[in-house]
C-alpha cells in the first residue's frame, strides 16, 4: 500500500491555486482591454456611417460630417482661438461648482443634523428645488450683469441642490449607533459632525458632487449662450447663427470632452479620499 506524499500534495494545489490567481487577476485587465477596443471600434463605425449618411441619406446641412468638423476644431485650435472660449467656460463651470457644492452640503449637513430647522424650511426648500432653474438666468443678468458673474451664479445654482438633496439624504442614513458611541466617549456636538457623520455622509456627498458636474457646465454654457461675448456656449450661438452645422458640431464634441475630464477629475478625487471604504462589487 503506497502512503500518499501528502508534503507534495499540498505544494502541487498551493501552485496551482497560486496560477489560479494569477490567471484571475490577469483576467480583468484583459477584460478591460477588450472593453475599450470595443469601445473604440464602436465609435469608429459611428463616424463612418455619419460620413456615408452625410450627403446621402440627410443634407450635409442638416448634420454635417466628421471630415468638416475635424477640420473646423484644427483651424480653431491652429488659430488659439478656441482656448479663449474654453478657459472662459472652464472657470464659469468650476467656480459655479465649488460655489454650489460648497454651500449645497454645509446646508445638508445643517438641516441634517437639525430637525427644527428641517420641517421648518422644508416647503421653502421644495417650492425652490421644483423652480425651472434655467428661468433664473434672466434675472442672474440683470442682478450681476452680463460678465461671467451671472454664468457662475447659474452654474451655482443648479448644482447646490442636486448636493444638497445627496447631502441631506447621506446625512439622515448614518448609523445611529455610530453618533451613540461618539456621545458615550463624550465627543461634543461638533466632533460628532466632523468626525463621524460627515465622513459616513461622503460616499452621498460624491455621488451628488459626480452627478452635478455636467449640470455645472450646462449652466455656464446657458448662461453664456443667453448673454456673452465669449465662451463655448456663446461659440454655439454664434456658429448657429452663421448656420454653421459643423461648427456647432465641433463645439458639441469640445463640450462632451470637457464634462468627461471634469467627471473623471470628481473620480480621482473621491478614490484619494475614500481609500478607506471597501466597497464590494
């Protein structure tokens, strides 16, 4: 009767568990890889069917092509034009969003935390919340003029209630066992906010913070499409004017562009500070 070596045993299926993993952990990247080829043959096919129907199938007037917007964001990057436009829309969008941001969750967190004071402007909060926020713009012009101070305010705006809500909601949802424990070590009123709900409020706060940053640019954009002298929304209004397709295509694509650099900055920013949360997939 053969006694199994059970030494070489174990070292055989540690070895091969160990290959296991490495396959494993090889497979997302290749699965990644795969994604983004995907993606990317996707959208090539996507403009090779806009260049077959431009001409074709719909009048080049109506929906231009990728040829003639290729070549219109050259000439307007060639030229340096194009920059003045873009920094002009950059700075009304992020100075709106920290704005909005800023004061929409130290109001969550207030009226989370305080319940008097939530009942009480609650009416208050939901009448402004179901306001049209694009109406305001008028007004934003003739309360700050027609510089970018009022494509900031309308930009502030529409993001301090999306983190707001998040806010208040991320705030209401932390563990009451959390706050009673804080309270049992003695920690005052303040450390209790700092130290314990705000940090369990964050993964809210980012969610409203990712989901406001293309309404940020949106109301810079309107508000520089309503009354600018520069700014990609008001190169929108002007190469449509002009009954330039491809020009509003080639703004079109520069925007798109733009809120998907912000989104991914909002990104890099909550992994560096969210590095303690595990978060199951």
């Amino acid at each position: 009767m053969t006694v199994p070596d059970t030494k070489r045993d174990r070292t055989r299926g540690f070895e091969q568990g160990s290959e296991q993993g490495e396959e494993s952990s090889r497979t997302p990247g290749a699965g990644e890889m795969g994604m983004l080829l995907g993606q990317i043959v996707l959208g090539m096919v996507l403009l090779l069917l806009w260049q077959g129907a431009s001409g074709r199938v719909v009048d080049n007037f109506f929906i231009s092509n990728p040829l003639d917007i290729g070549a219109r964001l050259l000439g307007w990057t060639l030229d340096g034009s194009i920059f003045r436009h873009i920094w002009a829309t950059v700075y009304a969008t992020m100075m709106g969003f920290f704005i909005g941001a800023l004061a929409g969750a130290i109001l969550g967190v207030w009226l989370g935390v305080s319940p008097l004071a939530s009942r009480l402007l609650n009416p208050y909060l939901h009448a402004l919340n179901a306001l049209p926020k694009v109406a305001l713009a008028p007004l934003f012009v003739l309360w700050f003029g027609l510089g970018i101070e009022s494509k900031i305010a309308l930009a502030a705006v529409l993001v301090l209630f999306l983190v707001f809500l998040n806010t208040f909601a991320g705030v209401r949802e932390v563990d009451q066992d959390l706050i009673d424990g804080a309270r049992l070590m003695r920690a005052t009123r303040m450390q209790v906010i700092v130290k314990v709900i705000i940090p369990s409020a964050m993964a809210w706060v980012f969610a409203g913070l990712r989901i406001s940053v293309p309404y940020a640019l949106i109301g810079a954009v309107l508000g520089e499409m309503i009354a600018a002298n520069r700014g990609l929304g008001y190169l929108v209004q002007f190469s449509g004017a002009q009954f330039d397709t491809a020009g509003v295509f080639a703004v079109l694509i520069v925007i798109a562009l733009l809120a998907v650099a912000l989104n991914f900055l909002v990104d890099a920013v909550q992994s560096r500070m969210e590095r303690w949360r595990i978060v199951s997939r």
